[in-house]
C-alpha cells in the first residue's frame, strides 16, 4: 500500500463508498479535527501520568478511529454501514458512553468540588489536556453542523459531547496528581 495515491492533487478526497468531495468538505473537517484530537490525546499518553489513565486514553484513540472511519462513510451509501457490503467498522455503542461517564466518577471522587470556572494551565501535561478539551468541542461543533446537511448517528455526537467533559475533570485529575495550583476565574466588579 503506497502512502500517496496522487488522488488528491486536485484538492479532493473519497469517502468510503467512492464519492469524492472537496477536501474543505464539513465531512473531513470533521473528521479531520477528530484526527487532530486523537494526536493531542497521544500526546497526554506520552507523558508521566498513572497508567490507568494511558489505558483508558488509548481506548479513547481507538474508539476516536471508529468515529472518525464512520464519519468518512458517504451517507448516501447506507449499505456500507449494514448489510452485505458492510465494512468492517465497529460501532460506537452505549456502553462506550458509560465508560466515559464511569471513568468521570471514578476521577471526581478524589477532587475537590468545583466552585468557579478554571484558567486552562498550571502543568504542561494539564495544558495539554485542555487543548484536548477545546479541539474535542471543535469537532463536536462541526460534526454538530454535518448533522445539520446529513444526518449523523446520535450516538456519535453523545461520544464526542461526553469525551470533552471527560478530558476536563482528566485536566483537574491531573493538576490535582501534580500538585498544579488551579487558578479559579472570578470576574472582577465593575465600578
């Protein structure tokens, strides 16, 4: 398999199914962005944190493929997703979901409650971390604005919704494991 195709020297890509659409398509900025997220995440892999944390970050990477793969599907080619010409994609399921929500918990349980919004910082890895965050609500935003000209599994925008709240507390986990000082946003009075 040849890394280069020279299919896109003029500026278009294909989607599973054959079609090609515009390489700016909100189809691949959004599942380009996701690709974006998934290299930060390999990032925060990379540095010293709990190996619990790695495990459940490289699980996020793989389902992150899976989202991405079934967002290059050409909505009209249906039969790809189901069906004898299926393709050999996993779906994003419930269960995906809970285990965010668990992992959510499970962190919550050993910070302090939050009483005011957080500036991003305090650690490189932290910050890593809210980079994450905000690329995580990018690709929900533009996946959100796909859904708006063809339709997007539900379940994959419930992904992406709950994956950016779980890179958040993962941010105060860290700030917390690290000893980083989380600097509450209080907006200053007006005279």
């Amino acid at each position: 398999m040849k890394i280069y195709t020279k299919t896109g020297d003029d500026g278009t890509t294909g989607l599973f199914g054959g079609t090609r659409v515009p390489k700016h398509h909100i189809r691949i900025e959004s599942y380009g962005t996701l690709d974006e997220l998934n290299s930060w995440i390999g990032l925060i892999r990379d540095q010293p944190i709990e190996e619990s944390s790695k495990k459940i970050l490289i699980k996020i990477q793989e389902k992150l493929f899976t989202v991405g793969a079934l967002l290059a599907i050409d909505p009209k080619k249906e039969k790809l997703k189901s069906g004898k010409d299926r393709l050999n994609i996993p779906k994003i399921e419930a269960e995906d979901i809970n285990l965010l929500e668990k992992e959510i918990d499970l962190m919550e349980q050993q910070l302090p409650p939050m009483t005011h919004f957080i500036l991003p910082g305090g650690h490189t890895t932290v910050s890593y971390c809210h980079i994450a965050r905000t690329i995580c609500r990018r690709a929900e935003r533009l996946v959100s604005q796909l859904n708006d000209f063809e339709p997007v599994d539900p379940i994959l925008l419930s992904y992406i919704n709950r994956l950016s709240d779980f890179l958040f507390v993962l941010a105060r986990k860290l700030s917390y494991d690290v000893q980083a000082e989380e600097i509450k946003w209080i907006p200053e009075k007006q005279n």
